[in-house]
C-alpha cells in the first residue's frame, strides 16, 4: 500500500513539472499532466485512499479543461464522483457538472446517461433529488427528439413521485409520460398510464379529474371496450357509489395487481370515502325488515259478534 502512495505522489510530481512554464517553454503541457494526475488517481484508489484519488481525478479534469479537451475533462468528473459512494451527495454534484459540459459540448446523449447513472446513485438516500436528475435526463433527451429514451426517464420519475405520496406532482409527470407514448404511438402503455392516472387522483380525492382522465382516453385508439377501460368505468362508478366490494374487486384484479410495484400498492390501499357506508346502510336495511316481526293487527271490537 505504501509503494502505491509512493507511486501515485511520484505521478503528481511528473504532473505538476509538466504544469510549469519556463523562458523555453510558454505553455503548459496539459494533456502529459492529465495523464500523470490519472496514473495517480488510479494509485491512490488501490491504496484505499479515497479523498486523494478524488482530488487527483479533479486536477485530471482541471488538466484537461485546460487543453480544452472537455470530454476527458467529463470522465475524470464522473471518475472521481465514484471514488466514495459514502458521500453520494457531493458526487452527485460532480456528476451534474460533468454533464453540463457534456451538452455544452455536443454530447448530450452522455449527458443524460450521466444524469440517470446519478440518479439511481442518490435513489436510496435521496428521493426528490433523483427525481430532478431523472426529470433533467429526460429533458436532454426530449431537446435532442428521443422520446422513446425521454418518456423512460419521465416514468421513473413519476413513480419516486408517487412513492413519496406527492400526488399533485405524480399526476402532471403521468400525464406528460402519457402525451409521449402517445405522440409515439405506444397506446396501450397509454392505456396503463390512465390507470396509473386514475389511481393517483383517487387518493388524492379529486373523482372529477380522475374521470375526466377517463374520459380523454377515449379517444386513444383501442381504449374505449378495452379491459383497461371497463375496469376503469366499473372502478369509477363503485368509488361513487361508495361500493367498496366492486371497489376492491377491481383493484385485486390481476389487471391492476401486476402492473408497476408503486402503482400496484396504491391499488391495493384504495379506500373508498366513508368507508363504503351507503352499502353496509342498504346491507343493514334488509338484515333489519327480514328480522322485523309481522305488524299486530288491530283489534276487532266486534269480533265476537253483537251479542
């Protein structure tokens, strides 16, 4: 470990000579220094010493920059973001600046690749902010006219959204992600989005926008008399209703217990307002009339006759 150190102190000594200028030498050679800081990085990184190699890949970066080759200067970005997963935060903010450079300077596919690898980095420790990086790679994508690669980052956007129960927030994601298949005609993932859709307003209370969602979807092709669509109507009309066994039956079906895991639970925790009281109000109505005994009839004061 110690002749690693050794090595990689060696690599930033050759780098930072390469750095200098002298009265034969007016300009710094950077691509020799970047090359001498990456050996070093490497160096450190096998003798464990993170905060070094960190450092080292941000003077390769800062090397590069300097020879205006900024596509190396994005990979030493991204490189030393990795170095320490513990401190996934501060890489997270290497990764957004290497992406940066990658749009300003043609890339932008790498770009948004970068952004969804910094993504899934943050996801288990910070929701909203893989969030923004997934909502950031799909704009890079939509700029550039790649749907196909955009609507994917919209969809796991949505999904964190409504795993975070910010619903209001889920409800405009899908409805963007929905606009996308549509526009690349993918419509029967249209068709699970308007459930997906359904789902959110009716836990947010709101039963006119989930029918108005619905209600737009008719016009998909293949959604009205589709399966997706009957369960949709039976769904709406059992919330209304306040029927919670057709409200449960739908949402036990296979059709809605199969989809996303996120959109799969919100199924199954559906409730419907009052706790489905107009139904056990009718149940107990008819348990009461059948028990109910017969109405005594009245007395006939002449029964027995006159006499």
């Amino acid at each position: 470990m110690a002749q690693k150190i050794n090595e990689a102190h060696e690599h930033i000594a050759k780098a930072e000579k390469y750095l200098k200028t002298s009265l034969m030498k007016w300009k710094p050679d950077y691509d020799s220094a970047a090359s001498e800081y990456a050996k070093a990085a490497v160096c450190f990184k096998n003798a464990r010493q993170l905060e070094q190699a960190k450092d080292a890949y941000l003077q390769e970066a800062e090397a590069h920059t300097g020879n205006r080759s900024y596509p190396s200067a994005d990979r030493a970005q991204i490189q030393e973001s990795v170095c320490d997963m513990q401190r996934l935060p501060e890489a997270v903010q290497y990764i957004e600046k290497a992406s940066m450079m990658y749009v300003e300077n043609g890339t932008p596919d790498t770009a948004a690749m970068a952004l969804d690898r910094a993504g899934k980095l943050i996801e288990a420790l910070d929701l909203a902010k893989a969030v923004h990086l997934y909502q950031q790679a799909a704009g890079v994508f939509e700029n550039e006219d790649r749907l196909r690669q955009a609507v994917e980052l919209v969809g796991k956007a949505s999904r964190l959204l409504v795993r975070q129960q910010k619903f209001a927030e889920a409800a405009v994601s899908l409805q963007k992600e929905k606009n996308m298949y549509k526009e690349i005609e993918n419509y029967p993932t249209c068709f699970k989005k308007t459930i997906a859709q359904v789902l959110v307003h009716l836990h947010r209370g709101d039963y006119v926008a989930a029918e108005k969602c619905v209600r737009e979807s008719y016009s998909i092709p293949g959604f009205s008399g589709s399966e997706d669509c009957v369960a949709m109507e039976q769904l709406l009309q059992g919330y209304d209703e306040q029927d919670e066994e057709q409200v449960s039956r739908v949402c036990t079906s296979p059709l809605l217990r199969y989809m996303d895991n996120d959109y799969a639970k919100l199924a199954i925790s559906l409730r419907v307002p009052g706790g489905g009281k107009k139904k056990a109000a009718a149940a107990a109505a008819a348990s009461g009339d059948a028990g109910a005994a017969p109405p005594e009839e009245d007395e006939d004061e002449y029964a027995g006759g006159l006499c």
